[in-house]
C-alpha cells in the first residue's frame, strides 16, 4: 500500500496502494527526482534530486505504520536499533543556518535512538523517559525536545544518562553537563507519556560494529557513572551552601566560604582562570579528557580518580560538620 514516487519537482507518497496521493517533498528544494531506494538495514528512504545531490528521509517505519496508527490517539512506533559510536566533529562548520557556495554537507540524522510518535491531537503534555532492562529510569528527555503538536512528532535519545545536579550559583558555561555517562550495550525502554496516556516500545543498543568490546563500555560507565556521582553531590554542597550563606551571620559566612573554596575556586566567567583547581574543576577535568575517545580509563586516570574520591570523603566530612553546626 505504501509507494513512493519521484516527479520532476518532489516526492509524492500513496499509502493507500495509490488511490490517494500527497507531498513528501518535506525541506527538499523543488527538484527533479530521479532515482528512489530504500536502504535495506536502516529502512530510510534515499532519493537522488538532479542537481541538489541525495536526500535522506531516515526510517520510514512511521509511514509504514500509518494505517494503524490512525485508530489510536497516541502511537509510539517500533524504535530501531541504536548503536553507539564516537562522534567526530564536523569537517564543515558552516552548516547552519545556511551552506555556502562550495559546501556540500547536509545534516546527519540525530545521534542514537530516533523517537517517532503520532498524535492524533495536540496535547497538553508530553514526556519521554528511557529505562533499563531492571526498570530504572536513565534519562529523561528535556521537555522542549518532546513535541506535543498534532500529527507526527520525532524526538531522539543520545544513549547518554541523565546528568549531574547542575551548581545554579555559578554563570551558564560552568553550571555542569547537560547529560551524564554513557549507556552501555543492551535492553532498554522508551516510555511516551501524553496527557496521562502511556506508551512503551522496546529498544535495543548496540556496540559499534566495529568495537564489539561490552566489557571495556561497562568498565568506562561505571568509571564515569562515579565521577558525576561525585560532581552532582559536590553541586548539591555548593547550592546548600550559596543557599545558607544569604542568611547566615559573618562569623557562619567565614566558614561556609572556607567550605566552598575547598569545592571549586569559584570562576567568575568562562576566562577566568585565576585560581587554583579545587575538587570540582579536578572532577570536571577528568571527565572532560574521557571524553576525547570510547576508550575504558586508563591505569593512571584510574590512580587520579582514586586520589579524588578520598577528597571528596573529606570534604563531605567536612560540609556535615559546617552545615550541622548551630549560630
């Protein structure tokens, strides 16, 4: 019933085996089409447009579906396989909001699991969450990347954790990453929740092809999973303590300062570069320089990580003292 069509100015589709006919020409240019194929593996349309190169429409399993979907009010389709790979940077940088002349480089397809639903009504709430395979929730999507709007609607999962409590005390740049370790290879849920309406479809990640390791992903995860464990909790300290410090006497507000400086050293702006590290920026540090590759952690980050866990067990120590002592 699904047919795909190419004209001499844009791609029309029928889903119902031709009957009825209508635009899929989408963001393409106005163009003639002169060739269609469907990639086997991924199931995404590729269209070859004379003169504006190839376009891709990635996983069709939503017009696929379309007949079915239309009895509910809420239809979250099947999530395809995400695998995990690195991510390079882009060699073109001027994507965005135009390509100059000479650059031919469109978008990639968002990073990891696409999330495609449709609505048959624009809803007044909308949430996506990932849980694991013992039911723990991972990551919860941002709720303006969750569309509410009737129709189709298309969010995508970046295998990534939720992140670390976030220092609101501090400017934008420094207040911590928007998203925390990595998922490992396996089993995971996406949960669509519309106006109190529930929908669950199954996803599977999978290892790079070409770096089957799971062992050497579940090592890096539980090396990462500790240093943001250790950098939310030293966030909560600085929010208690920035909280405490407006409203405590100059004797208290010594010792919460003395407290904080153990903490971070409290940059101003993002070039400010002044003091010496503290626990947090150490934290920051290494997260940051593990992010330069899929690789597990070294012998040496795992010495550094280890030399920071027992600061971290002192300054906890003492932040309990400080924050239980009386006026």
């Amino acid at each position: 019933n699904v047919l795909y069509a190419g004209t001499n100015r844009s791609v029309w589709i029928t889903l119902d085996g031709g009957a009825h006919w209508q635009s899929l020409r989408l963001n393409m240019p106005a163009s003639a089409i002169y060739d269609l194929a469907i990639q086997p593996a991924a199931n995404d349309l590729v269209v070859g447009a004379h003169g504006r190169g190839v376009w891709i429409l990635d996983d069709l399993t939503a017009l696929q579906q379309w007949a079915s979907a239309q009895s509910s009010a809420v239809t979250l389709f099947a999530v395809r396989d995400a695998y995990r790979m690195w991510q390079w940077a882009p060699v073109n940088t001027f994507t965005d909001p135009k390509i100059p002349p000479n650059e031919y480089a469109g978008a990639n397809p968002p990073y990891g699991a696409i999330v495609t639903y449709y609505l048959a009504r624009s809803a007044k709430s909308a949430s996506i969450a990932i849980f694991d395979s013992h039911g723990q929730i991972v990551r919860r999507l941002d709720a303006k990347d969750v569309g509410k709007r009737a129709g189709m609607n298309r969010a995508a999962w970046d295998l990534n954790e939720d992140g670390p409590v976030k220092w609101t005390g501090t400017f934008k740049e420094n207040q911590g990453p928007g998203s925390g370790a990595e998922s490992v290879p396996g089993a995971y849920t996406v949960r669509l929740t519309v106006d109190g309406v529930v929908r669950d479809q199954p996803v599977t990640v999978k290892p790079d092809p070409r770096d089957p390791d799971v062992a050497r992903a579940q090592r890096r995860h539980a090396f990462l999973a500790q240093l943001f464990g250790e950098l939310s909790s030293v966030d909560v300290m600085l929010n208690a303590i920035d909280a405490q410090y407006r409203h405590a006497t100059p004797a208290e507000r010594a010792r919460l300062l003395a407290l904080k400086h153990r903490l971070t050293y409290d940059p101003r702006n993002i070039e400010d570069l002044s003091g010496p590290a503290q626990l947090r920026e150490w934290l920051l540090d290494l997260i940051s320089r593990m992010e330069s590759s899929l690789q597990a952690p070294t012998a040496a980050q795992l010495d550094q990580a280890a030399a920071y866990r027992s600061d971290f067990d002192a300054v906890s120590g003492e932040y309990r003292r400080v924050m239980m002592e009386k006026p």
